[in-house]
C-alpha cells in the first residue's frame, strides 16, 4: 500500500452518466500534472489497465465500479490541483453536464496495490 500527499476528487452523478471517458479523462489529466500513483475506487491504474463501459456498466481492471466515484492521485498537490482546476478542463465540463465533482487534498492518501497480472508478450 502507498501513502503520500496528493488529493481526492469525488465525481457524483444522480442521473448515472458518468462514463468511463469522464473517469479516463480525469486520470489522464492527473497523470500529466505528474500523478505517481492513481486509483478510482480502490483499482489501482498502472500502464495495463482498462477502463471502459459495457452494458451501461463502468469497469476498470475488469471490476465493476458505481458512483460515487473516487479518484486517488498521489504527487505534488499544487500541480494536481492546478490540472483539476484548469479553466475549461475536464472538471468543468463534468460540472457542466450536472454532475457534482469536488477533491480535498490530503497528506495521508492510502492506494492499494495492483492485484491483477501483468503480463509480458514481448520483452526477454
């Protein structure tokens, strides 16, 4: 498990349609502002993971996850936060389509390890 500084952002829809681009979106977002370590609730996200929508389900890691949706980033806050608060990022736009998005910056933010397993096709 990895503890560190970063923040917590909360995505919350009542209308359910948060989709896996928003969650997507989000990461990418925090993984520019130089995030070390990113999870949404509780899936930890390394360079094999998935997320996408099927059936009008949101998996990441091949687990489903529901709303609320928490989104862990672990790295300087001041860069995280910035990439959250960009005028015209990703965060208003989920605003904008009514869904509720807040974060809480946090030096305590516990991230489980990745459970799943990683394989290797092409390296020797």
């Amino acid at each position: 498990m990895l503890k560190d500084l970063g923040i917590i952002l909360t995505i919350e829809d009542e209308e359910n349609n948060v989709s896996a681009n928003d969650l997507l979106n989000i990461v990418y977002e925090f993984k520019y502002a130089g995030a070390e370590a990113i999870s949404i609730n509780k899936e930890r996200i390394v360079g094999t993971s998935d997320i996408f929508d099927v059936n009008g389900r949101i998996l990441v890691n091949g687990t489903r996850i529901e709303g609320p949706y928490e989104i862990k980033a672990i790295g300087d806050i001041s860069y995280l936060e910035s990439s959250i608060n960009s005028k015209g990022g990703y965060k208003d736009d989920l605003e904008a389509d009514g869904k509720k998005v807040y974060y809480e910056k946090n030096e305590n933010i516990q991230i489980e390890k990745y459970d799943g397993v990683m394989e290797i096709n092409y390296g020797k």
